[in-house]
C-alpha cells in the first residue's frame, strides 16, 4: 500500500528526516512513534501528501509515485485516496456534524443525495445518528472526534493517517476511539498510519515503527 525510500526533509539547515524508508501493507494499523522533535508529524504529513520531501526517491501510495504528482493531480489523488484524522479535529464550527462530513464528498463533486445518505450511515455506525444537525460546540469531545472520523471516512480512502487522535480526549473516549479504528478497519479494510504517545494504542497496533532523530530505528 505504501512504500517509501530515503525521505529526506530539510527546514533551512535543520535536516528533520534522515533518509526514511517504510513500507506499509494494505489494512495494516501501524503505529509510529518516538520522542517529540524526531520527525513523527514530518513524516505522516509528507506520506500524506500535505507536505513535500526536500528530497526523496519515492513515495509510492496505491502504485502512485506521489511525488511525480503535480499540484491538481496530488489534490485530486489526496481527496480520493487519503483520509485525515489530527489531535484537534478541525470541524468547521459554523456547518453542523452532517454537513462537516459531506464536505469532502462534495469537494470530489460527488452527488449531494449520493453523499448525504452515506454520511447518515457512517454517522449511524459511529452512533452518532442523534447527532446530525449539531454543530460542533453542541458535541462533546469525543463526539467531535467522531465526526471528523466519519468525515476522514466519505470518500472511502484506501489510507487513514492519524496525528495524536486521541491526545485531546479523556481516558474512556482514547479507549472508545482506539477500539473504533480497528473495527472500521475490520469493517472498511482500510490501512491507518497512526502516530500517537499513546502506549497503550501503539501496543494496539499492528505494528509500531520507532522514530528517533530523524530516523525510524525500530519496526
């Protein structure tokens, strides 16, 4: 599913990846992990096309070398293949739960009666079907996050990439969360790349690549 070779990312002089290869297997769950400054939030935001490498040999996602993309075609492939999900969810607070989910589905031009019942349906298996014309500081927090999962959701992306996703909830909606990701991978067969200080997730996981310094040093 993904398969990376020597990423390398410069900020000015500071060199933040070190010549990173990886190599993700489809509906795997795999968590990265590792102390603050040793790239973890470079490297998912590279792999997910919202930042570009200085430097790399490739990036291939779906047997797409990513990096041969131009900026149409990478936004175009980002939207259709590539979900979302961060610490803080990003909903937008003036559109209610439903209409936060759909707005990836739109952006695709996708039909508005094609993509409306389907947020209901990943909204009703995220048992939030009580929740569809709340706006975000109407839902509680773990309620939000849920609602930006659903959004990371409308398009069916082969790949989810997580940052700290459960590092602004309390400890049953972490757990409740971490239990979702890998029944919507059991039910969806999607691959999430997840990096998170969360132990008890990382230990979840499929399988958990170390980063130290630039470099990933244990998988």
């Amino acid at each position: 599913m993904i398969k990376a070779k020597n990423i390398h990312k410069y900020y000015g002089e500071l060199e933040v990846l070190k010549g990173v290869n990886l190599h993700i297997k489809k509906s795997e769950i795999v968590a990265i992990v590792g102390p603050s400054g040793a790239g973890k939030t470079t490297l998912l935001q590279i792999l997910g096309t919202l930042d570009k490498p200085s430097s790399s040999d490739s990036i291939i996602i779906k047997d797409i070398n990513i990096i041969e993309l131009k900026d149409k075609a990478l936004s175009k492939f980002r939207n259709k293949h590539i979900g979302f999900i961060f610490q803080f969810h990003q909903l937008l607070p003036e559109f209610t739960a439903l209409e936060n989910v759909c707005i990836p589905a739109f952006i695709a031009n996708r039909p508005k009666k094609e993509v409306i019942n389907e947020a209901k349906e990943i909204l009703d298996f995220l048992g939030l079907s009580d929740r569809y014309e709340h706006k975000p500081n109407e839902l509680s927090g773990g309620e939000q996050q849920r609602v930006a999962v659903a959004r990371a959701l409308i398009n069916k992306p082969d790949v989810i990439f997580a940052d700290e996703p459960s590092g602004n909830l309390d400890t049953v909606s972490s757990k409740s969360l971490h239990e979702l990701f890998f029944k919507l991978r059991d039910q969806f067969h999607q691959t999430f790349v997840i990096v998170t200080h969360n132990l008890e997730l990382a230990n979840m996981a499929d399988r958990k690549l170390e980063m130290k310094d630039g470099q990933i040093v244990n998988s």
